[in-house]
C-alpha cells in the first residue's frame, strides 16, 4: 500500500486557508515569554499560544505544538500552558527554557472554537466529502506558516510534536508538509485497519473519520511520507486507544520507508504504560529536537 503526498492531502480536503496575525500580546514570566496572539484564519477568528526563551538575540529552532483531545473542549490551546492529565507537566515553559519558539493555535471545535459541538462539525462537513480532520491540519499548516514567517524562528529548523490527537496533527502535517524537519509524536500512532478489528477505533473520537483513506493508506504509510526526515514515535503497551498489535503493523508498514536512513527512525515502547507520557518519553522527546534542530 503506497499513497502520494498529493493524493493524501486530496482525500483529507487539505488546503491551507488564507491566514493573517490580528494582535500580539507578550506576557513574561520568569524566564520564559508568552506571546497571546490572535489570527483570522479563513473566515474565522483564531486564538494562538506562544511560549519563547526571553532574550534570545539570534534565530530559534521553534515547534509546531498540536493540542490534544481527550473530551476537553474548552482547552484547546491552553494545553501547552497548563498541561493535561496525561502530561507530566506543561510543554510551552519546557520548550522555552530548551531554547525552542513553540506555537500553538485551537483546533476548530477547541477552546475558543468550541461553539459547535464535535459531531455537529463532524457530520457536516462528511456531508460534503471532506472531514473535520483535513480542516484541523489545513488550519496547523497556517498555523506552520505563521512559525515559520518570525524573525525569531529559523524556518529551516522547525519541528512539530503532539500528543493523542495531536500526535496525529502532528505526523499527518509533517507527512504533508517538507517543511517540518522532524516530528515527535506520543500515544496514537497505529494501523486504523487493525484498530477496526480490535474494536479500538470506536475510543477515537468522529474528528478523525476520513472517507475512504483505507483503501489507499494507513498510519505506517502515512507516516512513510515523511521519510527521511527524522521521526520518532513513542507509545506505551498498554495503551487501549493503539493497541500493540496496531502499533507493530503500522511500524512493519513504516520501517521500509526509511531504507537507507534507518537512524532518523526512532521508537520507545513502554510496556505497562496507558495513554500518557512518561519520563522516559520527555527525555527522549528533549533529546529527539535537540539533536535535529539544535
């Protein structure tokens, strides 16, 4: 099973919309800034969070930060500032204090998008022949574009990490998108086929449904497409929302993607462990972006 770039943006809808920056807000606190901003994105009006070291006198690495899901409809982009349960703490402090511009903006449905619930945007827009995905990543890449446009970020070094459903964001994107240099993505990385047969497929939420991609690709192969640009994937074994089954075929399907390239393809697989991250996944992570972006 293979699919082209062109041929998986076509499926998912995907078109990055028009965007502009509204207003810009800083807040420093400590050691680190918080850069409120808004954007009209489309037709509509887009919070953005911002976290970068203070001071900084030349280009940064930075990082596309994909919210997650988890039921909370209210967050949005508010995670990368108070974390989520499944977090150890929050990303945007430790990203900036590692040196890294790290942005991320509310998903449609998502914090102060969240005026509609999921499958109200869901079904409409499955009405049409498009989902609510292909929305969310044509909004990330605006989003990616925004990044990369700073004077403060070097748009060669820009990476991009999420957990749950922004570890989807965030390897769906960079698989569409060369100009992310390397991905980090935790906790739903899986061959959705399996998960159809394991019945785990039913513990994600209507968001993620994209018409007919099951014929043409799955996660290893979408995952494939961002070859050989360095990828690492860490998931826990215990994990009922990617099950190991779905895990191992998904990486069957991605290892030979990166023939030739084998050490920009990393995994940490942690027995025991449900749909969270860990110590072990942080200090990777860390490690991860600081050896391809630093």
């Amino acid at each position: 099973m293979a699919i082209t770039r062109a041929r998986f943006a076509e499926l998912l809808g995907f078109a990055e919309p028009e965007f502009r920056l509204i207003s810009s807000t800083q807040e420093h606190v400590d050691d680190y800034v918080i850069e409120h901003l808004r954007f009209q994105i489309g037709n509509t009006d887009v919070r953005g969070i911002l976290t970068r070291p203070e001071g900084a006198d030349r280009k940064l690495p930075a990082i596309l930060y994909g919210h997650s899901h988890g039921g909370g409809y209210a967050i949005g982009a508010q995670e990368l500032l108070d974390g989520r349960e499944y977090l150890l703490d929050p990303f945007g402090p430790v990203f900036a204090r590692a040196g890294y511009v790290t942005l991320s903006i509310d998903m449609p449905i998502f914090g102060e998008r969240a005026s509609v619930s999921e499958s109200y945007a869901a079904k409409a827009l499955l009405w049409h022949g498009r989902s609510l995905f292909g929305a969310m990543l044509s909004d990330h890449a605006a989003a990616l574009t925004y990044l990369t446009s700073r004077d403060d970020v070097d748009p060669s070094r820009v990476g991009a990490f999420g957990i749950s459903m922004g570890c989807v964001l965030s390897y769906w994107l960079a698989a569409l998108d060369e100009r992310i240099a390397a991905v980090a993505h935790l906790c739903c990385f899986a061959d959705f086929r399996t998960m159809i047969e394991l019945g785990a497929h039913d513990g994600h939420g209507i968001y993620l449904t994209v018409p007919g991609l099951l014929r043409e690709a799955d996660g290893g192969t979408i995952a494939g497409l961002i070859a050989p640009r360095p990828q690492l994937i860490c998931v826990g074994e215990a994990d009922r929302l990617s099950p190991p089954l779905a895990v191992e075929r998904a990486w069957n399907e991605l290892v030979p993607a990166y023939a030739g390239a084998e050490t920009m393809l990393e995994k940490i697989s942690e027995p025991g462990v449900g749909h969270r991250e860990t110590e072990t996944m942080r200090a990777a992570v860390l490690q991860f972006f600081n050896r391809q972006l630093q």
